[in-house]
C-alpha cells in the first residue's frame, strides 16, 4: 500500500551458514542512473556451487515511492538528483523482497563489461540479427553479423546498447523491454564463460579488470580469492534463475498505468 516498512523489525536474518557468500552484480544503463539488469549470487565454497537470482527491473518495491520510481531498478538513482550511485537503497530493496541483504556488491558499467570480456580474450554469442547502427555524436559504431560471433569487449558493448538499425528495418519487436533481456540473456552467458576453467590462469587479469572497472566494496584481494573460488566449481554446478512471479500494471500512486512485477512468495522462498 506505499506505507514505509521497517525492515529490521520484521526480519530475522537467520543464522549465517559458513562457507556460504552473497552479493549483488547490477549491471547500469548508459547514464548510470538505474540497473538494467539485477542480480543475487549465493557462493557456496565448501559445496561448491554458485546460484544466480536474477531480479527483473519491473520489481514493485515497498517503499513510498510512487510510479516508475517504485521499480527496483530506480532504486539505485533514488535520492541522488538521478545520478545513480545509492547502494544502500538497492540493498534495502533487496532485503525487503528476499529478506537479506547480500554481503557485498558490484556494480558494472559498459565499460566494465569491456574490460571484463578482453581480461578473458572475448567472448562467443549467437547474434540474433544483423545489427547496423551509427551514432557519431556518440562516437558508437555497431556492425555485427546475425549468428554465432567471437566477440571482443568493444562488440560486446555495441551488441548491449544497441537498439534498432539505422533504417529502422531492424528492432526489437517489444522495445527496451526486449533490449534488456537480451542483456540480462547474454550478461548470463558471459558469466558462464568467465567462470570456466581454462580461465583460471586468467584469474588475475579478470580480477583486475573488475576491480578497476566497477563500483564494488570487495578489496581486489577478496576478488582475486573469490574468484579462485568460483573458478573450482564446475559449470554444471552454476546455475542461473528468475525470480519467479508475474507481470500487472499498476498506477503505483499516480494516474499512469505502469507495468510492474510481482513476486510469488512460496516459490521465491523455495
């Protein structure tokens, strides 16, 4: 109903299982002002096993925002003149809809996704389509071909921001919504990519491309050690969800209609 909720008199946060670390990758928009894509990984050192929950953006947050500003992916630009950059209100919202607030957090830009796709020698995605835009204001120049594709880190960003050809011939077929999960598909599989093998005597040139690229509150030590950790688990063992719920338009507290995402309960608990 918009009222605000405290959280910490409602919750108990359990009791902490060793071996056993959370944290949160929010992927940003080109202003960086909100996450385009969201996500919780749960580490298991001792099990080895890493599960991903991906957040959609629509999430309707209980706070007293009211229209688009009550999405989950506002909260990061919320209370910041819209510069983006406000962890402690995405780690409120996370901890209100799962009921913990993950340990660590990072944030990536497109640059930082570059970095991150040359530290591991580029990465390979089947393009939906041909793929033809150029923006000299922006200096963006996209030219990539429909099918599977080596990418290095500059495509990769051309594939992420792009949105429709040139002549408009080429789009997708539901706007940004569709543009965006396109971003969180492939964000998913360049996870997985990273996190192979053979890229462990890599490991160091990813955690430092990370480490310089991104906003995150893990010392380049603790990345260097989680991902020696990541890099023991086998693929099979990573696995990647969706917060499962359902889509309805709601005004949120305005005249508008928006559309908005909401969660099952029961089956996110499980």
């Amino acid at each position: 109903n918009g009222d605000k909720v405290d959280v910490s008199s409602l919750l108990n946060s359990g009791t902490r299982i060793d071996d056993v670390f959370t944290f949160v990758v929010g992927a940003v928009d080109e202003d960086e002002t909100r996450t385009d894509a969201l996500m919780v990984a749960t580490m298991d050192t001792k099990d080895k096993t890493i599960n991903v929950m991906n957040i959609p953006r629509d999430t309707m947050c209980n706070n007293t925002a009211t229209g688009a500003s009550k999405k989950i992916n506002a909260a990061y630009g919320m209370d910041t003149g819209g510069k983006g950059g406000n962890i402690e209100q995405m780690g409120k919202e996370i901890e209100r809809l799962m009921g913990f607030r993950p340990d660590k957090y990072v944030i990536v830009n497109f640059d930082g996704i570059a970095a991150i796709v040359d530290a591991i020698g580029g990465v390979d995605y089947d393009v939906p389509f041909d793929m033809k835009y150029d923006d000299p204001s922006q200096n963006l120049h996209i030219d990539l071909k429909k099918g599977q594709q080596h990418l290095d880190g500059k495509q990769t960003v051309g594939f992420l921001r792009w949105r429709h050809n040139n002549d408009y011939t080429v789009q997708y077929t539901n706007g940004d919504e569709g543009r965006v999960e396109n971003q969180q598909k492939f964000l998913k599989s360049l996870a997985g990519q990273v996190l192979q093998i053979k890229n462990v005597t890599k490991i160091r040139s990813i955690a430092e491309a990370v480490f310089k690229n991104v906003k995150t509150d893990f010392s380049a030590g603790e990345l260097l050690w989680m991902g020696m950790q990541a890099m023991q688990i086998d693929n099979s063992s990573i696995q990647f969800f969706t917060l499962p719920g359902y889509g309805k338009m709601s005004t949120a507290g305005t005249s508008v209609q928006y559309s908005f995402f909401f969660p099952y309960y029961d089956q996110t608990l499980e």
